[in-house]
C-alpha cells in the first residue's frame, strides 16, 4: 500500500515549490506520516530520504512548527529508535540522520530542538565513524553548529572574548551577514553546545594509544573547518581550550598527524595575527616548536605547508626555506645555503634519511615541488639567488640520468636513490618549468636546454617524463623570449632528437614531440626576433616534412596531433602571405583525404580545424592584392571541398566544427 | 601489527562507480576510477576530497589501476589526471589501453552533445590521459616501486579485462574488477594462482544467481528475434564495437544455422573494422575455439552475417542489424532507428545501459514519440527490448574463484547489499573465513601476520643439521639459533662468529663476579682444596682443575681464596664465570654460600 504522504508527490504534477510543499504536507500527508513511519517498515532508503526532507522542510520556522506540532522531528531524528530497529548500522540512515539535522539547524528553534534532544553526544560519536562519509558529514554539522549560532557581539563566553582596541569588526564570514540579533535562550542553548563540544575536544584530541589517531586526525580536521571562520571570541575560546592538547601533540611527534596540526597551527597564527594583534606567544612558540621536529620527513611536510600559507613571518619563513633546500644542497653539493652548512641542526639526520630510498624520494619530490614559490620569497629570506637554484634542479636531473660528471659532488650515497627515477625526474622537469619565470634566472636558458635535449635523446626515458621535458623546453622558450642565446649546436641537436623521436615505437612519444613541434613553432613566431621562417630554428630540420610523415601515422591521436602542428607551423607563412609551395598543396590534398576517409573523429575534426585556422588568418592578414592568386584559390576550393565533407560527417563534432567555418 | 585498509570510494553495497581505495604496507593504491551513469552531476565521478584534504593526489596515491574498459571502471581518469590532478603510474591491460579512450570519446560527445555540459573533459585530456597509461601483460610481475608489485590475470568478461594481484611485502590483496568464471563463445574463463592473498575483493554482481538465468535471456533473445523475422518484421541491434556484439553474432550464428533460417544479417561495417583490428591486435585474450578459427579465417566471415550498406535499410522483407553505437545517439544506428521506428512489426533490442538524453535511454524508459532535429517529431511504433548481457560471474562462479585463490579474508563489492549479505554468509559458512561487505566510504581493516623472510647462512644449516635435527623443510616450521644481520634491505640469519667476521668486530667475553664469605680454619691452599675435593664430589661430569696458580675452574668458573684480614678463619672466595655459564655459575656461589662439608680432608 503507498501511504498518502507518498502519493502526494507521486501524483504531481511537475516539480512542486517548497510552499506547496508544505502545504500539501500540512493538509494531506503528515498526519498519516508518524504511523507509516513506524507501521510500514520502510525500507533504508525511504527512511534516509524521508530525515533529509524532514530536514528540508524544518529549515524555516513555519515548516519546523509544522513537523514539530505533528511530533514528526521526535520520532524521525529519534537515533535510539533507529538504534533498536537495527537500522542505524546502514550508514545511509546516519549521514542522513545528520543532513537532516544541519538543514534544520537553520534558527534558534531547531537549535533549541537539537539541545534538549541531547543530539551533541551522538553527533559527537559518529565522529570517529567507520564511514568516511559520516565522519566528514559529523565534521561539517559540527563546525556549522558553533559557526552558524556564534554571537556577533562579543559577550557570548562569560566574558572569555578578548577586548580589540579600535573594536573594528573582525573577519567576515557567511555566519556575520546571515545571521544577527540572537536571542538570550539561543545563547544559553550555544553555550551548552558549545561547552559539551569544547570539552570533548579538549579530552580527545590527544590519542591515548596508537588507535586512537584517527579520532584526533577528525578533531584536527574540525578545528581547521572552525579556525577559518571563527570569530575572535570563538577562535580564542577554542585555542585556549586546545593549546595545551596540540603542544602534547607537537612533542609527541605523530607523523600522520604532521600535516592537519601544522594547519591548524597556520589557522590559528595567521587568524590571531590579522586581527592585528600580535600573535598569540603560545601559538608562535608551537610553529617554532614544529619547525624543529626531529623527524626530517615530517619537518620537510611542516616547512611546506608553511610556505604554502604565504606567511609573512620572516625568521619562521627563513627557517622553513632552508629546510626545505637542505636535501637539495645535500645531493647535488650545490651551496644553497651557504658554506658554513654545518650549522644546519638537521644535516646529519636528513642524510640519513636520505639514504633510505622511500623518504629520500618523498623529500626530495617536496624539495623540488616548493621550489619556484622559494623563489619568490623576500631577498633577506632566501640564503642563495635563485639561479643556484635552477643549477641544483638541473644537477639533481643529471644526476637522475646517471650523468657521471655530476656525481663527483653531493652526495654519492643518496645518489643510487634517484638515479632512474621517473618520480624524481618529473618533480624537477616540473619544478624547472615553475623556476623559469624566477627573476635573475634567464642566463641558464643554453644550460637548461643541454640538459633537456640529453634527456630527450636517452632511449630508456619514460613517455610521461619525456613529455615533461617538452613541456619544459617550451616554457623555458616562452618565458625567456630571447632564442640568440640558445646556440646553433644546440638547435642541431635538438633537431637530430626531433628527428629521431618523431618514430619512436611508441605512440606516446611519437604524439608528444610532434605536438612539440607545433608549439615550438608558435613560440618562435612569437619570439622577439623571429626566424624568417620558425621551422628554421630547427637548424637543418625541416619539420614540415615530419609532420607530412606523421599524417600517415597508425595512431589516430597522433594524426590528428601532426595536423594541429602542422596548421601551427604554417601559420606563419600564412600571415606573411608567402607564395604557395607544392608542398602545401600535397599537404591539403592529404588533409582532404583523411577528412573524408579517417576513420577516427579527432583526426577529421582537426582537418576540419586547420582550414580554419588557414582561412581566417588569410582573410585578416592578407589584402587581396598581395596574396599570390593560387594560394587564395587553393584555399577556397578547399573550403568548399572541407564544407561538403564536414557537413554530412557522421560526427556531429566535424559537423559542427565545419557549420561553424562556414 | 601491520593492516590492510579497504575503503570504496563506488562499488560499496552498489553497481554504481566503481573506486576502492587500499592501503598496503605503507602504500596507497586505487583500483578502479569508474564513473556512475545514472547521475548528470559532481556524483557521478568518486569524491577525491576525502583523500586529499591535505595535498596533491599524486603525492597521496603510489598508483592507479584499471580493471578494465567498461566506464563505470574507467569512467573518471581523465577527471582525476587531468581535472583534479594525478600524475603518477596508471596501470591496465594492452586492449584496455587501446580500447578505453574510444569509450571515453563516446561519453565525453554524449555529454557534450546531449546535456551541453561545458565542464566536462575534453578529447585532448583523454588523450593526456592515456599517455600516463603503462600497459600491463597477463601474468608478468610489474615493480612499481622497489616494495610493490602487481601482477594481471585473466578475468574473462570483455576483451582484456584482468584481475590484479597486488603485493607489499609479504602483504597482499587481490583485485577482481568483473570477471567471468565460466568461458563463453569468445572469450577464456577468468583463472588465478593459487596465491592465497591476506585479502579478495571481489565483484558480486551476481550473488545470488546462477548461471541458467543467463541461458534464459539468450532463450528469451533469439525467440524474440526469431518472432520478428517470423512476421516480416525487422530487427536492429545498436551496439558499442566490442564487447557483447561479438557473442550476439556468434549466437545469432549458430541459431540461424540450426533452425536453417534464411533472413539476412548485417552488421555496420565501422563495427567489422574496429573490432577486427582489436581481435587481431589482442587475439591471445580470446578463448581457444576463437584462436584457432582466426588462423583460418576472419572472425567476422559468418556464414550468415554480411557486412551492411546504408542501402540495405529500405530493403523489404526481415533482417536483422548490429549497428553501433550503442546508444542510438548518433551514427548509423541512429539512421536506421528513424527510418524503423514508424513500423509496429519491427523491434530494436538494447542489450546494454543507455545514458540519460541519449534516444536509447528515451525508448528504454517508455517515450514513444521523440523529438528529432529541425523540430520534427518521430512516433515510435516498433517494439523496445532491452536484454543485458553483461558477463558476470554468478554465485557460484564466485565460490569457485575463492576456493582457486584461497584466500584469508573476503571483500565483497559492485554488488546489492541484500545479494551480499546472502553471499557473505555462504562464504563464511563455507570457508570458515571473515567476509566484509563495507559501503562507500567505510574502511574494513585487516590485521595481517607479517612474515619477513630471511636468509640462513649454509653454514649454520650445516651446523643445525649436525646436531641431528630433521633436514630442512619450508612447510614445517622450526627455532634456529643464530645472530640476525639487517643490512642494506637484507635480513641474514648467519652464526655469531661468521657474524662478528663479517662485521670486522671484536668477540667481548662478559663475565661475571661474586664474593662468598665462609667460616674455614685452614690455611688458604688447604680451603682451596678443601672446594676442589667438595666439588670433585657435587658435580660429576664437570671438568673440575685444581690449577698450580692457585685456582679451581669448573668449566669457565674460576674460583679462588684469600683470607680476611680481620680474621684470618673467615675466608673470601672470588667466583667469576663467563655469561655462557651463567646457571652453573648461580649453582656454585648458592653451594658454596652454605658452607663446606665438616668431613672433608
């Protein structure tokens, strides 16, 4: 049988708004609702659907007087009934249970609700739930209680808040322009929440035994979520209530719990600090006590996430900095912190750490990723000038590489370490694109592509890190604009790699350096002094020619790629509105060709994309007396011919790609 | 104690997407990034947030990998590489490299097409994607880093569908993707070692049912089809290019051969192509029957199935086409619909899940007039069937697998839970083992026995072996005394002076001292005697020496006397033995503590 509160959706027509909603609840559905509820034996699902709507319809005023008059929010929200019906064990009907309860909490009523039903105490447990999905859900509820009800005046704690001088409002949050004017019985009801919560935080924040580290990463989590929006009064109720608990915590070193304290630490040094206030001394001294962990692979993560907060504190931002450069100074011998590195507290145990092969790559990789943001910190932070920097990438990457002149310095015990991996090779190819835009660093443009084109030219070079280093190439290009600098042996042998790569067995590496090629040749056009042609800065090689080649390739994707690189390469010829070679007529024949026979989309979609390309830069850059006749007719019978093949194609895409030209 | 984690981040209690998480020995492994077809939003790809709240995915993950091509499995790599960022190792089979992307391509065109969704990934991401790809072979161990490994293993359900044996350590757990125990008309049946894994995760799409039900479809199918021809009407078949098309035509095949049936069929030929190319490519994943026919002939040379023309749609009288795709929502499929739709005697037949939007899901859910481009509508006459034929394994298929791997624990995913808790409790019942059936975004742990193999020198075998004991025998197990070397990622079980040799360091004797004080009015040579002849006495089987020094030794113990100074009766004996002989060492200070015997000489 469908109850009645059922029907009444099912047999609407289109979607209902919540007023009719609740009106056609009030008039039909509910009072037939609590002895469904409890007869009918409704499935998980239902129940799940029905707590969220619930939920829902409890967010105004109106609609929780509703449910409430009907006892409705008693017996759906009642987590002991569920309890016994055995039902609570399906997660769907406790992260639904809580959803419900953080729509309702939406006004002091629900809040009131939420008390007196003794929710906090449950809510709580399901913190340490074995569902990942609840766990964050509890979270979320957890932080909207004691963010959404928070009182905007500052006399919510018996006189816990701090006095601000020039009592200017603190920061914004959602909560500041939803919510104001809170009456005295809600401000009784946050308290006890308030109070109940903040002492459980307190007891459980630091694990009794090694099992309990889950419930304190969740407790750290949960701080982070109200530590971003607090406001002064809450936040420093709340670190006055964990301070002593997360120093316990920073002493006892937990490595998975690094990271989420070190967050916590931020939040509540940088929140304290843009007050302007000065920041509190308890909290200062657990960011100084974090960068002096022990445990250099914890204070590798510490120091980065530091960095990562942008924090303005120079001596902690110093410390984080030499950290995180020491593995680097430490393999490749580069003196990036000086000579006197002896002083550096922790030398001895990262060398060490360094030797084992897991934290060593781990290090490493951090090292390398926080590299470019170094970059930019203040002059009287960084201990060497950035280029330092870049010639220690570009070490480590010889030494990746097994390159034996870059192994006479640093050291050689970590090196058996990197040697080979693809890790370590992509972190600092990524790490050497960031450095590019680095001040002061242009000068290492030839010495970048040294390295860069031995790696393109080593046959056991993974395709992901051969990729990267094309990458790198092009954006060392981009940035440093000036291509005189890179040498006529150089281009040479660039050339030869291009060459070489370009029939590599596998498609990967095939795709790659002919999608390099095209975007060699749109930084070269760009470049302050571009070539007469951009397929000259290849040196000897000709890569019109290549691309030409790799429009026969077996892989479709790498058709389609030689296409784009080739509309990429001629381009520049087309603005200049260079005379038509035979060359370009082969080309379009071939185009035309696969346009109607590929049997793959992405190669006709992008034939369909290089005319064009061909035809928009021809109607803007070339007045009709300039151009050369013969190319301006091989185009246009080529528009026709693109227009009739593209528009009966069966791929809509070529289809709309092709109405879009015409 | 070490643990294994298992959390699904899809699959858990569901069919949806496919994405269980597992920690192992310190690594963090995904298995599966499947996408759910049934919503149009952020839900249908897994939430990633839950394991990277605090960094990169790249940095959390040691790797990814596919089962296989099927796009609740595949679905979401290109969002997770290339959207949300993962940059790390990316593992599935040659044919599901290759055969992946065109899936993707489809549903990224769909999406793009039919919903207009603008934030979705685009053809290039699909491709970068791909390139991250490293391809797995069947049965070859794969280093993804110097502690784990992987190995793939025949699963049966579509072209290059593999299970994956992932190990750290002594650590390991087996990943099923779907699979298929039993062969069918052209694939193998999914096979295993017998590698007895800490933990299975397997699919159970099919907990409770068993294999006739499969046959009844296929009963059900071919008199359906056999019906329409019957009564002059035609029949179309969309299809994606590999997959089930493949054992339809077989079916239909051997069923037109049988009943001597004359009525054409066709299929596209975009279909013969790809799924030529693909069956040569990968020919050694098909089953045996299949191998053979290919070194004769095309697997698509049927007697009765011919390669169709766009012509032959207006041709009059009964036939059937395979035509992709397989969604009706665009291609030649989509062309013969609109031309059959009109006519009640024919039938379309979806034998597989059609996308929200698509004219497939349309027809599926009962609309019978569609709108079609430049507003015009078409009427639906003909008849809708849709027919699954997904290749699971059924519920025994399921037991078999378990008794082949042998595992210690059970996870079961991709399934109902009331199938499950069906299946769980068979299983445990059956295997006398732990069976999990965790939801999406619960973690089960297991608790695993570590067992760190180490190297013995021969030597001390050799000495071990002198003593008399048993020879040697890796399933029994037994204690050996020895001096443990941890050394550069290696665990040597070695004697202790080979051990010291190979150190370079210095034997240390230890011994220890005791002073007994005793009432004895003799001279001090004469109480040394005195012990000599006591202990002579006591301790038979000792080696006892009065020594001309002016000492007693009983094995390492040295004994001497000297006299108090106060009293010269009161005497003080200096024991000292070697730690070796610590017990006999205990012994004689107590023994002598008691005095000497008055009756000695």
């Amino acid at each position: 049988m469908t109850p009645a509160w059922r029907n009444c959706w099912t047999g609407s027509q289109g979607s209902p708004r919540p007023g009719d909603l609740c009106w056609r609840l009030s008039h039909v559905c509910l009072s037939s609702y609590p002895l469904w509820l409890t007869k009918h034996h409704p499935t998980p699902g239902v129940i799940s659907f029905t707590l969220k709507l619930s939920g829902l319809i409890a967010a105004t005023e109106d609609g929780f007087r509703m449910l409430q008059e009907r006892s409705i929010l008693d017996l759906a929200f009642n987590h002991q009934h569920w309890h016994e019906a055995g039902l609570w064990e399906d997660p769907c009907i406790r992260i639904s249970w809580i959803q419900g309860l953080r729509s309702m909490l939406q006004h002091s009523k629900a809040l009131s609700f939420f008390v007196q039903a003794d929710f906090t105490l449950p809510l709580l447990q399901l913190q340490t739930d074995a569902s990942l999905f609840v766990v964050s859900a509890a979270n979320q509820m957890l932080a909207h209680i004691l963010l959404f009800f928070q009182p905007t005046s500052p006399a919510g704690f018996n006189g816990v808040d701090k006095k601000h001088g020039d009592g200017k409002t603190t920061r914004a949050s959602i909560a500041d322009i939803e919510h104001s004017g809170i009456p005295m019985e809600t401000s009784q009801d946050y308290t006890t929440v308030v109070t109940a919560i903040l002492e459980y935080l307190k007891e459980s924040l630091v694990p009794k035994e090694n099992t309990g580290l889950h419930q304190s990463l969740q407790i750290l989590k949960l701080l982070a979520l109200l530590l971003a929006q607090a406001r002064p009064s809450l936040r420093d109720k709340l670190l006055q209530t964990v301070a002593g608990s997360l120093e316990e915590l920073a002493t006892a070193g937990y490595s998975q719990l690094t990271l989420p304290l070190m967050d916590i630490i931020l939040a509540a040094h940088s929140s304290s600090s843009t007050d302007g206030c000065v920041p509190d001394q308890r909290v200062t001294h657990l960011l100084s006590s974090m960068l002096k962990m022990d445990k250099p692979s914890d204070l590798i993560h510490a120091a980065a996430a530091f960095l990562r907060r942008g924090n303005q504190d120079t001596v902690h931002s110093a410390q984080a900095v030499r950290i995180l450069l020491l593995p680097l100074h430490i393999i490749t011998g580069q003196t990036l912190l000086g000579t006197n590195t002896a002083v550096e507290e922790h030398q001895f145990s990262v060398v060490e750490q360094l030797k084992t092969k897991t934290p060593c790559i781990s290090m490493i990789c951090v090292c390398l990723t926080n590299t470019p943001q170094i970059t930019l910190t203040p002059p009287d932070v960084l201990p060497c000038p950035p280029v330092l920097i870049v010639t220690a990438v570009l070490s480590l990457l010889r030494i990746c590489s097994g390159d034996s002149s870059s192994l006479s310095t640093g050291c050689a015990e970590v090196f058996r370490n990197v040697i080979g991996s693809g890790k370590v090779q992509k972190c600092a190819l990524e790490a050497l694109m960031g450095l590019s835009s680095s001040p002061g660093v242009k000068d290492k443009l030839t010495e970048v592509f040294t390295v860069l084109i031995q790696y393109l030219n080593n046959p056991d070079l993974d395709p992901t890190v051969l990729h990267k280093s094309y990458q790198a190439l092009v954006k060392w290009m981009s940035v440093c604009k000036d291509l005189s600098l890179i040498t006529h042996q150089l281009r040479q042998d660039l050339s030869e790699v291009v060459k070489k790569r370009v029939c590599d067995m596998r498609w990967e590496v095939r795709d790659s350096t002919v999608e390099f090629v095209g975007k060699l040749a749109s930084v070269v056009s760009s470049a302050e002094e571009p070539c007469d042609a951009p397929e000259a800065f290849l040196g000897g090689c000709c890569s019109t020619p290549l691309l030409r080649e790799a429009l026969q390739d077996p892989e479709s994707y790498v058709r389609a790629s030689a296409i784009s690189a080739l509309a990429q390469t001629l381009a520049h010829s087309w603005q200049q509105g260079a005379a038509l070679t035979q060359e370009q007529t082969d080309i379009v024949s071939r185009l035309l060709e696969i346009l109607s026979q590929d049997t793959e989309g992405f190669a006709r979609r992008a034939v369909v994309q290089y005319f064009i390309t061909w035809f928009s830069s021809h109607s803007s850059h070339t007045s009709p007396s300039s151009s050369p006749s013969s190319s301006s007719s091989l185009l246009m019978n080529s528009v026709s011919s693109v227009l009739s093949l593209g528009s009966v194609d069966l791929d809509w895409e070529v289809k709309v790609h092709t109405l879009g030209a015409g | 104690m070490p643990e294994i984690k298992v959390t699904p981040l899809g699959a858990g209690q569901d069919v949806g997407r496919s994405c269980i998480l597992v920690s192992i020995g310190g690594k963090n492994i995904m298995l599966d990034c499947g996408m759910h077809m049934g919503y149009n939003d952020d839900r249908r790809f897994p939430d990633f947030s839950y394991i990277t709240q605090n960094g990169r995915l790249t940095d959390f993950l040691d790797c990814v990998i596919i089962s296989h091509f099927h796009l609740d499995h595949c679905g979401a790599l290109p969002y997770m590489s290339e959207m949300v960022g993962y940059d790390g190792p990316i593992y599935m089979t040659h044919p599901t490299k290759a055969i992946c992307p065109i899936l993707l391509e489809d549903f990224r065109k769909i999406t793009v097409d039919k919903k207009g969704e603008t934030n979705f990934f685009t053809s290039q991401m699909i491709k970068d994607c791909m390139k991250k790809v490293i391809p797995l072979n069947l049965h070859q161990t794969v280093q993804v880093d110097d502690e784990l490994e992987i190995k793939a293993y025949y699963a049966g359900h579509v072209l290059g569908a593999a299970m994956v044996h992932i190990k750290v350590g002594s650590e390991s757990v087996v990943y099923t993707g779907d699979y298929n125990m039993t062969p069918d008309r052209h694939l193998g049946a999914a096979w295993i070692d017998k590698c007895r894994p800490d933990i299975l995760i397997s699919e159970s799409t099919y907990a409770t049912t068993i294999r006739d039900s499969k046959r009844c479809r296929e009963r059900d199918f071919l008199k359906k089809v056999h019906e329409t021809i019957e009564r002059g009407g035609k029949v179309l078949i969309p299809v994606f290019a590999l997959g089930r098309a493949q054992e339809l035509c077989i079916l239909l095949e051997t069923f037109w051969e049988r009943m001597n049936l004359k009525a054409p069929i066709y299929f596209s030929t975009g279909l013969t192509e790809k799924a030529n190319h693909y069956y040569k490519l990968f020919i050694t994943w098909t089953n045996q029957k299949i191998r053979k026919t290919f070194v004769q002939r095309n697997m698509f040379e049927f007697k009765h199935i011919k390669a169709f023309d766009r012509s032959y749609a207006d041709n009059p009288g009964p036939m059937v086409v395979f035509a992709t795709p397989g969604m009706l929502h665009a291609g030649q499929s989509l062309q013969i619909f609109k031309k059959w739709a009109g006519n009640e005697k024919n039938m379309v037949i979806m034998p597989g899940y059609c996308v929200q939007g698509t004219i497939g899901h349309k027809i599926l859910n009962g609309q019978r007039k569609l709108e079609m481009e430049g507003r015009a509508t078409l009427d639906v006459k003909l008849q809708v069937e849709y027919m699954s034929f997904s290749a699971h394994a059924d519920a025994k298929g399921i037991m078999q697998l378990i008794r082949m791997a042998e595992p210690r624990n059970m996870v079961l995913v991709h399934g109902e839970a009331v199938k499950m808790e069906f299946l769980k409790g068979k299983i445990e019942q059956e295997f006398s083992i732990d069976c999990y059936m965790p939801a999406n975004g619960e973690t089960i742990t297991v608790t695993t026995n570590p067992s760190v193999p180490v190297d013995i020198s021969l030597n001390l075998l050799k000495r071990e072996m002198a003593l008399g004991g048993p020879l040697p025998d890796p399933k029994k197990p037994r204690t050996m005394h020895g001096t443990l070397i941890m050394k550069e990622n290696s665990l040597k079980l070695v004697s202790s002076e080979q051990a010291l040799k190979e150190l370079g360091l210095n034997e240390h004797q230890l011994r220890f001292t005791c002073r007994v004080q005793l009432q004895d009015p003799h001279s001090d040579p004469d109480t040394l005697h005195r012990i000599y002849t006591h202990l002579k006495s006591v301790l038979k089987g000792y080696t006892i020496q009065h020594l001309p020094d002016g000492t007693v030794m009983v094995e390492s113990i040295v004994i001497k006397v000297s006299s108090s100074a106060e009293d010269t009766n009161t005497k003080v004996l200096l024991l000292s033995w070697s730690y070796q002989d610590e017990d006999l060492g205990s012994f004689l200070s107590t023994l002598l503590k008691k005095g000497l015997p008055s009756g000695l000489c």
